[in-house]
C-alpha cells in the first residue's frame, strides 16, 4: 500500500514559513528558523505545502507503507 507524503529538500528551503500557513494538518514547522520540517505521522499527501513553495524545495512523493 502506498501513502502520498511531502518531502523537503534542505538544500533549497529557505524557511520562509510559507508552507506552514497552508497546511491543513500542521504537519510543518521550521525549527529555529533554518529549515522546514515534517511530521511523517501528520502528513496527508495534500500537496499544497508544494505548491505554495517559492523555493520549489518541497514534493510529494509516494512511499510504501506496512
């Protein structure tokens, strides 16, 4: 079975905060400020947090789950 869930690039966020703002289960946060972060367990797969980026640094990928 397959679950959607948003992944971060760290790399390319720039901890603006953005995606916090959208998403629906407050799944993101952004630790100190550095850079975002998610909560497996609280994602649904939605996607908005990637849409909204501007650093384009977050996808939604699906994974295999138990």
């Amino acid at each position: 079975m397959a679950k959607r869930l948003a992944n971060i690039n760290p790399d390319r966020c720039v901890a603006c905060g953005a995606c916090i703002k959208i998403c629906p289960c407050a799944s993101l946060s952004v630790p100190r400020g550095i850079v975002a972060t998610i909560s497996e367990a609280l994602c649904i797969g939605c996607g908005r947090c990637a849409k909204i980026c501007p650093a384009g640094a977050i996808a939604v990928k699906e994974v295999e789950t138990a």
